[in-house]
C-alpha cells in the first residue's frame, strides 16, 4: 500500500486507526442529518404554494 492511499493523522505521520476513520465519519454523518433534519423541519413551517401537493408514501 502506498503512502498516498493511507490517510495521515495531522503532522504526525501516524496512520489513522479504521475505527477513529468511521468515528470521524459517522459524527460528519450526523451532522450533516441534523443540518439537513433541520432544513426539512423549516421547509415544513413554510406555507405551501398553491397547486402543490403533498406526497405520501
């Protein structure tokens, strides 16, 4: 494996642990669902435009 597929950890040269990777990962995940958790909660206040329809499913 080459150095350039191994993610380093900052400036220290140390290889990231596969469970610190899918740590950072899942808290990037989470935040992006919060975000996006949020937008759709906002976009569920905002009054709906005349002929639009909800859709169910």
């Amino acid at each position: 494996m080459s150095e350039e597929t191994v993610p380093q950890q900052g400036g220290t040269g140390q290889p990231k642990g596969l469970l610190q990777q899918m740590e950072e990962l899942m808290a990037a995940l989470n935040a992006d669902l919060s975000a996006l958790d949020a937008d759709l909660q906002a976009a569920g206040d905002a009054p709906r435009r005349p002929g639009e329809e909800e859709q169910v499913g």
